[in-house]
C-alpha cells in the first residue's frame, strides 16, 4: 500500500532556501524513493552500502545489548560495552547514518514546530541513537495527537505517523469553554471559533457522556440537524435545544424511542414550525407541549450560545 508523507524537515528543501523544508513533498515509503526520481549510480561493492553497513551495526548494537545482559548477570563491568556501543553509533554517524529528514503522515491540526519540539530532534545527530519510544511518548502528548508511531527509514530519515482527535463537540463548564472529542477529552481552549457548528454540551460531567449522545442523536440524523446544544440535567438526563429555541426534555431511560417519538410527532403535526418552546418526552408514550420561554436561551451577542445547566430533573 502507497502511503505519502509530507516531509516537515530535510536537508533537500533547505538546499532550496527553506530551514524546514517543502510541506508538500511526499515521499513513496513503499520504494522509499521521493516522486522526482533520482539519477541512476553507478555500481559499489556490496561491503560499501549503506544498508549493509546499518546492517552490521545493529547487529553489533544487539550483541552489545546481549552482553550486556549477561555482564549485568555475571558482574562485568557494564560502562565497557556501554562505551563501545557509543563508539559503533559515531562510527555509525561517520558513514552518514545521521538525522537529515523527518516525515509526517496524518497531520492536520497540530503545528508543526510543535511537532519538531516534542521529536527533541537535531539534524545531524546519529539516528541510531534516537529514543523512540521517549519521542512516542513526547509527542502523544500534543493537545491534537491521539496516537503516534515513530519509524526510522535508514540511513538519514525519521518518520512519524500521527492519528489525530476527532473533534467533536463544544464543552461549556462554569462560563468556560473547551473543543472534547468523541471521548470527552479536552483538545484546546483557543481559536473555538471555527468549531461553532459543532454540537454544544453543558455540565461538568456532559464529557462524560457526549459520545453516547451523539450516538443516540445518529439514530435519527434529521432531528441531529436541529440540535444545536444540549445541557446535562442532575447527572441523570440531557435537555436539547433544537433550532429555533425549542426546548426537548430527554427522559432518562428508553431514549431512542422517545426521539423516535418525537420524529414521528413532528412529522404528524409539524409542532415544531409553530410556537412551541418546550416539547417534553419524559412521560412514556406521549409528548408534552408546552409554551413559554425555553429554559436554554441563546445568546444573541456572539456566535456561541451561552448556555446555563437547567435544575429541574
């Protein structure tokens, strides 16, 4: 499978008078070849490649890495091997097995000097020292990276695949505001504005429990449409606010039927086109209308509704 990678750092883009590179070079790792190809070389020894050399220090690394288990066992002086694996990985960095490109599949939101901070990376390094799992861990530690996976593509090159968070809703706690994915788990705090279309929770433990209501508003996607806040009520239930201003009291139980209910209710009478502010649903069976002013009003001075959790269970 064909995957590309967008080259974030590397020595042929800053011949191009970029430090960082071209974002939008990608490389075939399939081949491991850039699209451009490169012209054919001639015939080395076999001893004389690159990779048969990686070859051999790694495999010198390992057996290193095998003594020194057994020295930990017999009581040899570990420091020896220690330095000796230092002095193969110069060696190593000598014939050119230096950190010269990194490469990056699936970034999207996050920044990308933020990524080149948390990989803690420097060209020219000796790549066969790079800590992998510490970078792992370093960069899953970005607001926007879910999961990340560090590779090394021999002899100069890192590469990096990211798996981001989904964005999934706007979060509203004690006048503040937060982007959470589909886990509850707070992505930012800044720049929300080109995240107002998403679906805003109230509650302090509405994170908890977003996921699962987006997946009982999925059930009936043309009233999803409609929804456009929902407030957790006791820790029990959600109030939805639907387009409009009109107020949906959710029961606590057996709620895919009260939307279906619903859907079917509006479908019949078209309530919701008429001046309607509260439809209850809490009651089996039936739907309650009510008129009056919604509990869950929408600010009419910002692009976010403000929203205050509602106290009646």
């Amino acid at each position: 499978m064909i995957k590309l990678l967008t080259r974030v750092w590397g020595t042929n883009s800053a011949a191009e008078g970029s430090t960082f590179g071209t974002p939008e070079l990608e490389r075939d790792l399939s081949s491991g070849s850039l699209h451009d190809t490169p012209k054919r070389k001639s015939v080395v020894p076999l001893w004389r490649l690159r990779s048969v050399q990686a070859a051999g220090v790694l495999t010198g690394i390992a057996l290193l890495g095998a003594l020194g288990m057994w020295a930990e066992k017999t009581g040899w002086v570990a420091d020896t091997l220690n330095q000796t694996k230092w002095v193969m990985i110069k060696v190593s960095a000598e014939q050119g097995f230096t950190v010269e490109d990194v490469l990056v599949t699936g970034r999207v939101e996050t920044k990308r000097d933020d990524l080149l901070n948390a990989m803690g990376i420097a060209r020219g390094a000796p790549i066969l020292a790079y800590d992998f799992e510490a970078a792992k861990a370093r960069v899953e530690g970005l607001p926007w990276v879910l999961t990340a996976r560090v590779e090394r593509l021999l002899p100069d090159t890192l590469v990096v695949h990211l798996v981001e968070r989904r964005p999934m809703a706007l979060w509203q706690n004690q006048g503040l505001f937060a982007l959470i994915d589909e886990e509850g788990k707070v992505i930012t705090r800044e720049e929300l504005g080109r995240f107002a279309q998403l679906i805003h929770v109230v509650g302090e433990d509405a994170p908890l429990h977003v996921g699962g209501l987006l997946e009982l508003l999925d059930t009936q996607p043309e009233l999803k449409k409609q929804v456009k806040a929902a407030v957790r009520v006791g820790g029990r239930r959600w109030d939805l606010m639907l387009a409009g201003g009109v107020d949906v009291r959710l029961p606590e139980i057996n709620v895919p039927q009260a939307l279906a209910r619903l859907v079917d209710f509006e479908r019949e009478t078209g309530v919701m086109g008429r001046e309607v502010k509260v439809l209850d649903l809490r009651t089996p069976d039936r739907v309650i209308v009510r008129k009056g002013v919604a509990r869950i009003p929408q600010n009419t001075t910002t692009d976010t509704p403000k929203l205050t959790p509602g106290q009646e269970t």
